[in-house]
C-alpha cells in the first residue's frame, strides 16, 4: 500500500498486536494453538483511521496470514472508543485530490475486505464510540461483542460526508434495510443493547469482561480442526458475500463439505478420536 509520499509515519504504532497461547504449549488439552488480539491504538484520535492505520494493519494481516497455529482473531479499540472511523481532518485535503482520495478509499475495501477472506474468525470486541468507518470495520468481521459502554454510529451524514467504506451495502445485509436507512438518515448512535437487539452484535458484556470474553471463543475454536474451520469460514462467508439463490448456495456448501472430508486429515481424525474417547489431534490437513 503506498501513501501520497508526504505523508508522515506515527512516532508510535497505531496498531498493536498480542498473542495467548492454548493446547500443549500452555499446558492445556489439544495441538498448540495461538489467538491473536489486535488493538487500534491511537487514544486520543478515537483510533480514527487514516492511510498509515490501513498501512499498518494491512502488514499485520500479511505476517498473520501465513501463520498455520492461529486460530482466532479478536480485534478492539484503546481508550474510550473502537473507531470513530476516518480522520476527518485528513480528509480536508485528502478530499482535494482526484487521484489520491478514491486510492485511499479504494484501500479501506481492500483491508477491510482481508479480514473476511483470514481462515479463522475475527471478532469484534467492540470496547466504545463506534462511527462511519469504525462501524464499517466491524462489518467486516464475522461477528462483534460489545461491553456495556459501546455506543454504535453511522455518522457520515452528520459531517456532510456519505458512506463509502462499505456500510451502505453490508448494514443492510446484516440488519435489514429499514433498520439500516433509519441509522444512516437519523445519524444516531446505538447503545450496546439496541445493537445486540438489531442484531450487529451477538451479546453484550460488562467492560471488563469484554477482552476476556473473546479468549473464551478463541480458547473454543483452538479445539477444533483448524481446515476444518476455514472451510466453514469459507462457505459462511462466500455465500454471505454473493448473495446468491439457495440452490447455488447449498450446492457450494456440498462440494466443500466433500472435498474436506474426503481428502483431510482431519475429518477421520475426528471420528477416530470420537469412537476411541480420546481427545482428537487436530493438524490442519
């Protein structure tokens, strides 16, 4: 990804990366695997995101993509906020430029869009304010956890700015659409239960039980096969994304579903580890 060449790098990483380790390697029931937490961490901008963010998380997602131990990927905020979205001061100039404003929106569905195609689920741990770009970042991940305090926002409108990063076609497909055009037109924030009411969230935690409540998931997921969680990944997000008509749609989930079982590994590891009572050893092949 390449930034206009004037732009100036953080002094401090707006993105910070932490691993926890399960199965063998601490001690625990299953092949070692590792969950990775992912936190924007620019405090006192709201984590808003701007090219050098996009540019860090973007390597951060090319070293976890080659990664065969991960098995879980959580995201969240510093501070007070998740994301109140762009840097709207940036985009003074930004907005200026022909070339370089569409490349760097052009960017937003790019990385975002990487976070849907990573073979393992990524959680949203959805800690504060969340606006515009930040609503659009959680969309992208499979699915969001929100703490008490978490409040959920649109907001392009309020600025006299439009939707661009992907909420006005993904909102729709995750809440419906009269749902969706009322957040986007009224410009209003959510509290953390009408988000898990309207469905943009699947449950609601207290703050400090939000980060441990993505290890619970991820200590789950470690347990499993993790072809097998990447397939499903697969077809959970292929047909989402295609929106196709249900004949297609439980065709794909057909093929995949025989090409895994009848070429890995670990499909009859599973049964084998079943009939045997014996927790299975799951290596991802």
């Amino acid at each position: 990804m390449n930034a206009p060449s004037d732009a100036v790098s953080p002094s401090e990483p707006g993105v910070l990366v932490a691993e926890t380790e399960f199965g063998e390697v601490s001690g625990e029931e299953g092949t070692s695997r590792v969950s990775v937490e992912i936190t924007l961490s620019r405090p006192d901008r709201l984590n808003a995101i701007d090219w050098e963010m996009l540019g860090e998380l973007d390597a951060v997602f090319d070293r976890l993509a080659g990664r065969d131990d991960l098995c879980c990927i959580s995201l969240t905020g510093a501070g007070r906020a998740f994301s109140a979205g762009g840097d709207l001061k940036s985009y003074i100039e930004l907005q200026r430029d022909p070339v370089a404003f569409p490349r760097f929106v052009a960017d937003v569905h790019r990385v975002f869009g990487r976070l849907r195609d990573l073979p393992v689920p990524v959680v949203a741990l959805v800690n504060g304010v969340t606006a515009a770009g930040g609503l659009e970042l959680l969309l992208n991940c499979d699915f969001a956890v929100v703490g008490r305090r978490a409040r959920i926002a649109d907001g392009h409108l309020n600025f006299g700015q439009m939707g661009g990063g992907g909420v006005l076609s993904l909102l729709p497909r995750v809440i419906g659409l009269p749902r969706a055009s009322e957040l986007i037109f009224s410009g209003r924030f959510l509290s953390a239960d009408e988000a898990v009411e309207w469905g943009l969230a699947i449950r609601c935690v207290e703050d400090d039980e939000l980060l441990e409540s993505g290890r619970t998931f991820a200590r789950q997921v470690a347990t499993k096969s993790p072809l097998a969680v990447a397939n499903a990944k697969a077809v959970l997000q292929g047909l989402w994304a295609s929106n196709g008509d249900l004949l297609s749609a439980l065709r794909f989930e057909r093929e995949r579903n025989a090409y895994y079982c009848l070429t890995s590994e670990d499909a009859p590891e599973g049964l084998a580890a079943f009939a045997e009572k014996r927790p299975p050893r799951f290596r991802g092949r």
